[in-house]
C-alpha cells in the first residue's frame, strides 16, 4: 500500500509526504488534507493500487482516506 503522511513543521504548517519525500509544504491543515486526499485518489486511480493518507496523531497515526483495490474502488474517510 502507498502511504500519503501528513507533518507538522515547527512553525505549524503541514507538508505532503510520499516515501520519504516532501512533495508539498508551508500547507494550512485543512488544504494539506485535501490536497493529500486528492493525489491519493489519482494515484490509485491511476495505478490501481491501494494507497491510503495518515497524519500523526496522539497515540497512533489516524487514517485520512483509503483507496483500495476491491472492485467497486471505494474510498473510505475517517
């Protein structure tokens, strides 16, 4: 599964991250979100595979959106 992870600079604004890499910064959170959810969705449909986005949370990351591979290719948000 391809992972889109959302961070937190310590100024307070978000990045887009994919396999290590900044893909795009300086991001309010909400823009950030919906910037992320939207590249997942091209690339899984795109490519077919599951990708999912996550931003870090207290415990644990907390799940965003998932794109999956099953045959009605649905998303699920959080």
């Amino acid at each position: 599964m391809v992972t889109y992870s959302l961070k937190q600079s310590n100024e307070g604004h978000w990045s887009v991250w994919r396999s290590g890499l900044s893909l795009f910064g300086d991001l309010r959170l909400e823009a950030a979100i919906n910037l992320a959810r939207e590249v997942a969705r091209d690339e899984h449909l795109r490519s077919g595979r599951a990708v999912c986005v996550e931003m870090p949370g207290p415990a644990s990351s907390i799940r965003l959106a998932k794109f999956s591979r099953t045959a009605a290719s649905t998303m699920s948000a959080a």
